[in-house]
C-alpha cells in the first residue's frame, strides 16, 4: 500500500558500497552522450553532492545515471537516501523526479552566463555543460535589445478576420425546393376464417359470424404531396402499415430508388476498396459519413462495429450515383439511442447535401429532432394516418445539448490515442511537446481530446503568411522564443469514432483556439484534404508546394529508373522486395544515397535500410493558421 505524506519518515542519507545498488532496467529516462559526459564532470569537480535515492532494499528509485557516472569515475561508494517505499511508491518517485523538473528561462540563462563570461570562466561552460563557443554567444544575444512593430500583424489579423467570414464554410445554405411530386396509396384486405372447430369456438364465443369476411383499410385512398429531395420520417406502431407505405414508396420511385436493407455488401470488403472512384474520392465519402480514421479506411466490414456498418451502408448509399432516392426500413433499430441520434442527423446532413429523396420508417419518435425531416407521418391504427410538413432549420445534433469542454492533460489523451492514426504508444508524449489539452465531454464521460504544441521554428507556408516575423535561422534564439511564445500548433484532435461525423472535431477546435494563449495557432494536416474541418471551424487554409531536397530527388530519380511503383511506397515489404531484386551493383548505389539522406540532422533514422523508403516520401500535408484577434 502507498506511503501516505504524513507517514513518510525521510532518512539521513548514507554512504553504500556502489556495488550493492540496483537498477531494474525499467528506467524510461534517457541521457544523451553529451550530457552524461557533463554530469561526469560535475561529479569530478564538485563531488557526489545529490544523493542516490532507493528503496529499503537498495533498488534505485532516482539517480541512476550519477550512479552510472560514478561507477565510471572509479568512485567505490556514494551518498543513498534510503526511502522506506514499496514498489508502486518507488516506480511513482521516478517518474515524478523525471519529469516535475523547471524549465530554464532563456533571457535568465543569457544573465547567468553573462557573469561566467565576464569572469573569464567561458572555458568552465564549455568544459561542464558541453557549450560550444556558438551556442554561448548565441544564449548572450539574447542581452541585446531586440524589436519587431506589430503594425504589420494587426494588419494581417484584420485581414484573416475578413478573410475567414467571406470563406465561412459553416453559413446557412439556402435549401432549394425540387420538383412537386404526389404519391397516392390505398391498401386494404380482407380475412375469412377457415371454419374449424377452433374458429366455431370463437365465433360462437364472442357472437360472431363465421361466414363473415373482415376487412380492413391500412390506407384509404392516402394522398401525399411532397417534393423531390425531401426527408420523409414515418413513424408508429409496429403492424400499423409502414412498410406497406414504404413498398408504394418503391414502386412510385422504380429504379430511382435504394433501399438500405437491400444492400449486398462482402463481409470481407475493405472500407477504402468499397467506395469511390480512387483513393480521393473513397476518403472524401467515408469521412462524410464519419469513417473519418486512416485504421477505419483499411478495415473489413466484417470488422465494423454496428453503428460503423450503419455509416458505411450509408457511405454505399453514397456510392450509388445513379439513386437519388433512399428508402430505409426499421430506421436505426439495432442501434443505441445515442448512436440512433447521431446516425440520424448525419444522414440528413448527408443527404441534404447530395439533394436526395430519403424515406425513412421507425417505431421510434425520438428521432425527428435529429432528422429534422420536411414531413413527418405518424400512421395510426387501420386508415388513420396523420401528416405535418415543416421547413427545415440548420440546428446541430442533439449530442450537442450534453457537450462540454474543459482543460485536459496528457492522461486524458492517452485514454483516447488508440483512436488517432498516428499513435505511438507510451513513446508519443515527448514528441507531442504539449502546452495545452482540452477535453470533450458528453454527460462527462470523455469522447474528445485536442492537443497543442510547441511549434516548429521554420515553416515554408508559415512565412509566405507572416513575412520576415517568424523567419528563423539557427543561432537566432530571439526568432526562436518569439516562435514559442507566439505560435501554437495543433498536433493532435481526437474524437471517440462514436462521435464522429456530426462536427464535433469542427466545434472542438473552434471552442479551444481562444483558449490558448498565443497569437497565432496554425496546423499542418494530411486529413485537412478530406475532410475541411479546421476551416470550418474558422481557420484559413495556405497553399504551397514542398520542397524536395537534393538526396531526395536523387533517390526518387533512381527509383524511377527502375520502374519504382509509388503507389506502394508505404509497404515495407513492397521495399525490401523491390531491393531484394535489384542488381548488387544498384543495391550499393541505393544503400550509398540512403546513406547520405539519413546524415541529415532532421533525420530521425536508426539504421540504414530499404524501410527507409516508406518514411521517406511522406503525404504532402496541408497548412491552416488562425489568428487571434484580441492578441
């Protein structure tokens, strides 16, 4: 059981032989090269002076890199505060000495130096911080005054302000009204009962004629007027007609017309092979319907929750040019009343947008405020039917009426990563270089995350915007800590696959961008193709075109000599294939510029080899920015 802070008795600390402290191997924190040949000589000059911590047993809980350096300085024992912890304590005070560390003020940092440099101690920062003489004179720039006018911002702030309202892509359209159209159904029947000894029985029981034919009127001559692209939501009792509505529905349509239940779809058909006439088109009609995630593209249906079988039969729909009209039977039956909520709203979304017909039928009446149908009928028992038209308005899903949004942390987004096609796992937290996290709520359960970053210093669209502002050049630490002051970007939105399709990623963003304290938010992002949702939710798009370096153009020109198929440049095994036929003579050539092209510094390449390739030609991205106004 956890130590609580009133039980815990700190111990003087002790001297322990080296050899009887432990390590785990479990410890997650790394120390490069450079910085574990300072801590050596810190430890050479000054001494042991932080001491090792562990638990009652001599298993380290913090300290195992200055253990490490002192074992290699041939130092026999050090100085051990020996905690009484258990393991989860022990593994906890790790993790909180790892992480709960200040960051160094620069502008402090170029005062401190300042005064060793002043003392002729320059050597001393070279010699026990690793500092180069560049990296000294760059930090003591920092000294000197530095000016930038915000005339030039403002004046750009204005101008995206004006920009984003005339491009708003959430404005109310103007719904056009299609051809009148007039469905006339009269359906009745008639029973007589086989005399039996059973039926006799009832007769004679209740005083009825056994002779007697029963009939009975579901539609008496119904007349329905409506028009082409309407959303028609019929709803009531079950056995009270609606199917038969439904059947006149179809026949009145002919080969207009789909329905839903009818779709024959493979239970081995991979979602992005399913739809669309390529790739593109695939990806813009499955996030229309909320499949809106790289993993999503390339599952099987088989492999589909229910309600993700519901949005792709309605991405099919989609698919089915030559249908403009949608008849739907036993409308969102097998689906939770939430999940019924949002299916609802997203297929009149969707089928308002493509201008068709949709017919829907359901025993359920708590749908219509998400449909937002033109006409409700609401059948009755026998012939009574009842018909209400209505305009439609522009309202969000219900869902809505349940959302909120508050500050999050790493945790929250580590709850919902799994979701993000671009998850690494326990690895993806220093990458992210956060300073801010939102959540979404739904009742309060969690079904959002936004994460903002730390942005990079140099970015080609960033500066086709933003002028000289924000050109960086290395060593310039001033353009640097105004970058990180300033900007933010959004490097991760996640929205629970429940949710999606209703415009909550949109509305997550919107909510959050004037949350965050910067001047400016921009993002690159490789779904922003498909799928406008930073637009919608106020941000502006830039278009440019990447810059290919030299290495690259080198590789892409001799893999197209020989007949590289760039289609499968994401395969690893496409890559090593492709490598394993070549000639040993072009192995070596291909080897030779993947060489050269890892030594670059932006590089992220642990070993050299044909994987390589599917890192290399990465998806152009797109880059939107959002400029606070009241900054």
């Amino acid at each position: 059981m956890a130590v609580t802070e009133s039980s815990l008795v700190i111990p003087p600390s002790e001297l322990v032989d080296v050899e009887r402290l432990r390590v785990d191997g479990d410890n997650p924190n790394r120390l490069s090269v450079r910085r574990f040949e300072a801590l050596k000589k810190s430890i050479r000059r000054w001494g042991f002076v932080v001491p090792v911590i562990t638990n009652k047993d001599l298993l380290v809980a913090d300290g195992e890199h200055r253990l490490r350096a002192a074992k290699e300085l041939g130092m026999k024992r050090v100085s051990v505060v020996r905690l009484p912890v258990d393991d989860v304590d022990r593994r906890l005070l790790r993790q909180v000495m790892n992480k709960l560390r200040g960051e160094h003020d620069l502008y402090l940092d170029a005062e401190e130096y300042y005064r060793l440099v002043s003392e002729d101690q320059r050597s001393l920062l070279k010699t026990y911080l690793n500092e180069t003489d560049l990296r000294i004179d760059n930090l003591l720039k920092l000294r000197q005054p530095f000016d930038y006018s915000n005339e030039e911002f403002t004046a750009l702030a204005e101008k995206f302000a004006s920009r984003v309202e005339s491009n708003r892509l959430d404005k109310d359209s103007e719904v056009s009204l299609g051809e009148p159209l007039t469905l006339t159904c009269h359906v009745e029947f008639s029973t007589k009962a086989e005399v039996t000894k059973r039926t006799l029985a009832v007769c004679e029981a209740f005083g009825l004629g056994v002779d007697e034919a029963k009939r009975f009127v579901v539609f008496d001559d119904f007349v329905l007027d409506f028009r082409r692209g309407n959303l028609i939501y019929l709803t009531g009792d079950s056995g009270g007609g609606k199917s038969l509505l439904l059947n006149a529905f179809m026949k009145f349509f002919g080969k207009e017309a789909a329905s839903l239940t009818d779709l024959d779809i493979d239970p081995e058909e991979t979602l992005v092979e399913g739809v669309g006439k390529n790739v593109t088109e695939a990806i813009k009609i499955l996030s229309f319907c909320g499949l809106n995630d790289a993993f999503l593209f390339l599952r099987r249906f088989k492999e589909l929750s229910d309600g993700q079988k519901y949005r792709y039969k309605l991405a099919k729909l989609m698919d089915l040019k030559e249908k403009s009209v949608w008849i739907i039977d036993e409308f969102c039956a097998t689906l939770d009343p939430v999940m019924a909520r949002i299916i609802s709203y997203l297929l009149q979304k969707v089928s308002r947008r493509l201008g068709k017909t949709v017919v829907v039928a359901t025993t359920n009446p708590d749908l219509v405020e998400d449909f937002q149908p033109d006409v409700l009928i609401e059948k009755g028992y026998e012939k009574d039917v009842q018909v209400v038209n209505s305009s439609f308005s522009h309202k969000p899903c219900s869902v809505y009426e349940n959302i909120s949004i508050e500050k999050a942390s790493l945790e929250d987004y580590s709850k919902l990563s799994r979701f993000h096609y671009r998850s690494k796992g326990h690895e993806e937290s220093e990458g992210l270089r956060a300073r801010d996290y939102f959540k979404l709520l739904f009742n309060g359960e969690l079904v959002g995350v936004i994460v903002y970053s730390r942005s990079y210093l140099n970015l080609k669209p960033r500066n086709m915007v933003f002028g000289k502002r924000y050109i960086f050049t290395p060593g310039d630490l001033h353009r640097a800590n105004l970058i990180n002051e300033e900007i933010a970007r959004i490097s991760r939105v996640v929205v629970h696959p429940k949710f999606r399709g209703i415009g909550l990623g949109a509305y997550l963003v919107k909510e959050t961008l004037p949350k965050v304290d910067v001047k400016v938010v921009e993002v690159l992002a490789v779904m922003a193709k498909y799928n406008p949702f930073f637009e919608k939710a106020g941000m502006a798009k830039v278009s440019y075109s990447v810059d290919r370096g030299s290495k690259e153009k080198e590789i892409r020109s001799f893999l197209e000599s020989h007949n590289f198929d760039f289609c499968f440049v994401k395969s690893k095994t496409y890559c090593r294939k492709f490598f394993t036929r070549l000639p040993d003579p072009d192995k070596k050539r291909l080897v030779e510029y993947l060489t050269n092209f890892a030594r670059q510094p932006f590089i992220k390449a642990k070993k050299v080899s044909p994987d390589l390739l599917t890192k290399m030609f990465s998806s152009e991205a797109i880059y939107l920015y959002w400029i606070n106004s009241s900054s």
